[in-house]
C-alpha cells in the first residue's frame, strides 16, 4: 500500500508539472544590453555623473538633462528606458531594484561577462572560467541542449556583437549557428541591402576589435526574424558596457536609451508576425553590474563592489503582468537557463541537476 501512494503521488506531481510547463509559449527571446546598471534601470540618469568631471561627457550637460533629467528618478527612468517601463513593466514584470527589496544577482565570483554569459546558459557558474579569453566553453549550454533536441534543432540561433560567443556557447562542438563579431555581418548576402551592411561594417571604426556596433546587430536580425523560424534566440547587445568602460557617461546613457528602442522595435515585429504574436516570451537582462561612484562606475569585477548586482526583466503570454516587484528577495541570474526551457516546455535539470531552479514560480504570484 505504501509503496502504491508513492506511486500515485509520483503520479500526480508528474501531471502537475506537465501542466505548469504546457503555456502558450512557443518562442523565446533572451536579450542582453552587456553591462547596464540596476540603479539606471531603477533611477535612470545617475545625478553624480551628469557632469563633465565624473561622466566625462562629450554632450553638454544641458543637453543630457533635457534629455535624461527629472527629480523624479521613477519620471527619468522612463525617459531613459520608455519601452521598458511603458510596455514591460506594465505587461510584464521586472526584478531588481534593490531599494525595494527585489535583488538581482550573478552567483559567479568573478562579475564580468564571459562567467556572467556562462553562468545564465548553463544554470550554474563555473569557477575555472576566470577569463574573457578562456576559450571554447567545456559546458553544455540549454541552448546547445535545445538545439540537440529534434524539436529544436536548427531554430536555436545566436545573434551578438561580442566575437567572443563563438567560445562561450563552443561552435565547434554546439554547432550553434552563431553570428557575432567579424561573422555577424553576412557577406554572402549580395543583396543591394547586404552589400551596404557590408561595406558599412568594413568601414566604421569599431569600439572594440572586430566587433560591430548595437546597429548592426539590431539591422542584421530584425531583416533576419522575417523568415526566421527560430524557437529560441540569445541576442547580446554590448555598446553600453564598451562606452562605460570609454568613461562616456553621456555614450552609455544614449546607448542604453537606443537599446530601449531595440527592444521595442524586436518586440513590435515579433508582435506582427502571426507565427509570434502572443507566443513569444522576451527575456530581458545583462550579464554583470558595474561599480559606483566617480571612478568606479567605469568598470565591474571583483574590485569594483556592485558588480554582482544585476536585474531582469519578462513579458509574454505566460507571465502575469505584476509590473516592478517588490520585497520578493532574491533571483538569480544562474536562473535564466531553467526559465528559457521550462518556458518551451522542457526541463533542463533533468539533464543538469546542478542548474539553478527556474523563474516561473516567482513570476506566478
């Protein structure tokens, strides 16, 4: 008898969960703007820095508070981030402001991008990566898992300006089509619109190495999700943390404002396309937060405290519209690669037990 109630209830809990993964998700959209602060996603323009000493600023000042600046720091980070909070965090739900007891943070001991990158597609940090130039990736991201599924495979897509995701999700084992850095821009394409893009890339000056600007990444992919039928996209944005580590205030604040109208643009063209509208969850986050201060705020690690903080945000069919949470503790960012699966209907820590728990019971209630 006792082993039959096991049984049973086994049996039930097995219904439960099969129940709770069965949404109308169908799409999942995981962006990331590298490096964006909590307290300007939260406050908006950082007082401190709207100057010429700390922030460094090309733009005059008065110029940056008609655009940025209100007292109000809920009124500014509106200005700063419109689709953000006139659109996510009124449908959706985002996490991490720390002043309101919502916390956010990466479990990596290191708190810059590539165990930030690694941690949020594997569910778990792993303390050997200890570097932006490790090289190929020995773990199995929920990407390359997905993609190894006959469901998946072939519509898990990589699209960023970092040319560092080659190793970080190991093309050369995942077999991830990833387009980043010197390959994001598709010179096969001879197309009118392709060869521009081409010559384009070839001749603007870049931030960092080979590695194209945010535009570039946003034109290539939004031609491409026209005839795309990807189930799971990572796209990885990085012109605000290459303008906070230039110590350009101004750059980061209009960077982070275009990567809103990014995001509002992705979200408009997954909305009118049949295939995607009302089946399509977006993931919206960044890999690390950065330090603070005058000084500080330029760069993120270890010696710059602060930088484990991060923040999150979620919209789409199957997440309730609670808008900016509060006094809910903490999420973590190893919680990312459990969510995106569990999202498609998949469990991830089937295959990797280690991998963080998902978002989905926090984003219920």
């Amino acid at each position: 008898m006792k082993n039959f109630k096991q049984a049973l209830v086994a049996s039930v809990l097995m219904l439960l969960c099969g129940s709770a993964l069965a949404g109308k998700t169908r799409h999942v959209v995981l962006v990331i703007s590298d490096g964006v602060r909590w307290q300007e996603v939260f406050t908006g323009a950082d007082p401190t820095l709207l100057n010429d000493k700390s922030g460094n600023n090309w733009t005059e000042v008065s110029t940056l508070n008609k655009r940025y600046w209100n007292d109000d720091p809920e009124v500014r980070r509106v200005m700063l981030f419109p689709f953000l909070w006139g659109t996510v965090a009124t449908k959706g739900q985002i996490f991490g402001n720390q002043t309101k007891g919502s916390v956010a943070r990466v479990l990596n001991d290191q708190w810059f991008s590539y165990p930030g990158y690694n941690e949020m597609s594997n569910g778990v940090a792993d303390p050997q990566i200890r570097s932006n130039t490790f090289g190929p990736n020995p773990n199995v991201s929920v990407f390359e898992w997905l993609n190894s599924k006959p469901a998946y495979a072939g519509k898990v897509e990589i699209w960023a300006t970092w040319g560092e995701f080659h190793d970080i999700f190991n093309t050369a084992r995942s077999h991830l089509p990833v387009r980043a850095g010197s390959t994001l821009v598709d010179r096969a394409d001879i197309s009118p619109r392709g060869q521009l893009l081409t010559e384009l890339y070839d001749t603007t000056t870049p931030l960092e190495d080979a590695d194209p600007m945010d535009s570039f990444l946003h034109v290539a992919l939004r031609d491409h999700l026209v005839h795309s039928d990807a189930r799971l996209l990572f796209v990885g944005y990085g012109d605000t943390d290459n303008w906070a580590h230039a110590g350009a205030y101004d750059k980061v604040l209009h960077t982070a404002h275009a990567f809103d109208a990014y995001l509002a643009d992705l979200w408009q063209q997954v909305q009118s396309n049949p295939e995607w509208k009302d089946q399509t969850t977006l993931i919206i986050a960044t890999d690390h937060g950065r330090g603070s201060g005058p000084v500080l705020w330029r760069d993120h690690g270890v010696k710059q405290p602060g930088s484990e903080n991060i923040w999150l945000a979620v919209i789409g069919p199957d997440t309730k519209p609670l808008g900016e949470r509060q006094h809910v503790g903490m999420i973590t960012q190893s919680q990312i690669a459990a969510t995106v699966a569990e999202l498609l209907g998949e469990d991830y820590r089937a295959f990797k037990p280690a991998a963080a728990p998902s978002l989905l019971e926090a984003l219920s209630h």
